[in-house]
C-alpha cells in the first residue's frame, strides 16, 4: 500500500497530458509569429543603416579619387582580373588582393564595399546586362533644361540622351565597341553590379554604375561622342552636377512574383549628398535618370 507521501510526489511530477503540450506549443507559435518579423525588421534596419553609412564612404573616396586622377573611374572596385603566371595561371585573383580603383588605398575595407545582403565569395565573378531604360516615350518626360532655353519641355527630352541599352544588353568594358570584351565583375562589388529577379525565375547581374549611359555620352546608335544638350549627369563629364546618381542599392527590394513592389526601399547614394531612401519603382523603371526628391 502506497503511503500519502509517495502519491504526492507521483501527482507532482507527473507527465503533461496531451492538450496541455498543444496549449504549450500553440503558445509558442504565437510568441514566435509576433517575434520573429520583429527581429526581421531589426535585422534589416541595421544592415540599411550600415550600408547607408557605406555608400557615403564609397562617395567620398570616389570623390578622393577624381581629385588624385582628375576623373571618376570606370568602376568602383574594378574588374575582375586573373593570375597570368605561376601555380594559379588562369584563376581568378581574390578581391580581397587586387588593387582596384578604390580598395585598398582610399577604401581600407573590402565590406565597404560589400552590401550587408552580398553574401557572394572572393572569386566569385558575374557579367552584367545595362539597367531598365525609362520606359516613358522620348518627348515625355523632360526632366532637365538641356536645351538652355529656360524652359523643361519635349525639346529636352532627346533620344540621344536617353539610356543607350537596355536590359537585353550584355555590358562590355568599352561599350562603344561591339568587338570590345565582356565586362565581367567581382559579385561581392555589390555597387558595381548588383543580383536581382528576371523574367523566369532567374537571377541577373545588373548594373549600378558607369561612367557614362546616354548614346551621346558613349557615342553609339548613330549619335556622336558627346554634345551640349546632352544630360550632364555623367560621371564622365566634366564636373557633373550634384544631383547625380553615382549607383543606387536594391538589395532591400520587396517583389511580388518578380514584380517589384512600390515602397521606399531603395537606396540612392547621389554626388552631392549622403546616400537616401528612394520609391523602389522609379528605380527599377528609370535607373539613373531618377532625380532627388
């Protein structure tokens, strides 16, 4: 016979019934749901916060860069570039040892120039395709007096400052030339070129900076090398003006099927100014020719 004392310590460690492990479970669910985008939304306003910080450093080490060689350069980082002798012939050079325009002299990190959601290696290297055109119709959609008249109508808006190429165009390292090589990038350069949704599924290389993007400032579809009353906000020119779009983040991009989703997601660093926030639409559509807002 079972005396009172070993009945009470049974009662008191006795297992959980099973509606009590689902109350358990269901409460866990819950606390998970409510704190798991929490975390989320924290996580991702760190790694805006830390490339905001990091575009403006790119800026000023670009700027740092045009003073020593008297203009911008081709690329931010660089291209990717490959051992020509001894035990690696033929292999790519780590990022994290070549000299690029940037790194390491004016850039002392190689995650500056990283976006906080690049988790690309190295060695690891990418061709690019040219961002959307503005899908506008040229005489549409003036958005600079480049005539000098005063006035921002359909005599500003040439199709010979309008975007060169397209996204159904591979970038080469002189775009001017259909003979010239393949461009081919360091994915981790995620302001070089940067990895985005496309049509079926896939995953694209596109590009974020460049010297120049009108077929005036490239001299190509029938227009020649440079002209007056093209748009000045190259990099290639002389002394571009500040509202220039020096390259722009999309790695905090919301897509529904594929499709990006309007919001002010993006990040735009401009040449004049710290890098800000920018409706992730007007990027997508019209690329560098967005002004500040």
């Amino acid at each position: 016979m079972r005396d009172r004392g070993s009945e009470l310590k049974m009662r008191r460690f006795r297992g959980f019934t099973l509606i009590e492990l689902l109350v358990v479970i269901a409460i866990i669910a819950i606390l998970a749901a409510i704190t798991f985008p929490v975390i989320i939304r924290t996580r991702d306003g760190g790694y805006r916060s830390s490339d905001i910080s990091n575009m403006n450093a790119v800026r000023n080490a670009l700027q740092l860069y045009r003073v020593d060689q008297g203009g911008y350069p081709p690329a931010i980082l660089g291209y990717a570039t490959y051992y020509t002798s001894g035990p690696n012939v033929g292999q790519v050079i780590p990022a994290t040892t070549v000299k690029g325009f940037l790194f390491p002299k004016r850039v002392d990190s190689l995650e500056t120039l990283r976006p906080a959601y690049d988790k690309f290696g190295n060695t690891e290297i990418t061709t690019a395709v040219w961002p959307n055109r503005d899908p506008r119709g040229v005489g549409s959609a003036p958005i600079l007096d480049l005539d000098g008249d005063g006035d921002i109508d359909a005599n500003d808006d040439l199709d010979c400052a309008r975007q060169a190429f397209d996204r159904n165009t591979q970038v080469r390292v002189n775009p001017s030339n259909n003979a010239s090589p393949i461009a081919e990038f360091y994915r981790i350069s995620g302001y070089d070129v940067a990895d985005i949704p496309a049509a079926g599924g896939t995953r694209v290389q596109e590009l974020r900076y460049s010297l120049f993007w009108t077929s005036w400032g490239l001299g190509v579809n029938g227009c020649s090398l440079g002209n007056g009353q093209d748009d000045p906000r190259q990099l290639g020119y002389f002394d571009p003006p500040e509202n220039t779009i020096i390259t722009w983040n999309s790695n905090f991009r919301d897509y529904d099927n594929g499709v990006p989703r309007r919001a002010q997601r993006e990040v735009v660093l401009f040449l004049g100014g710290s890098a800000r926030t920018y409706d992730t639409v007007a990027l997508h559509e019209r690329a560098w020719r967005n002004l500040p807002r």
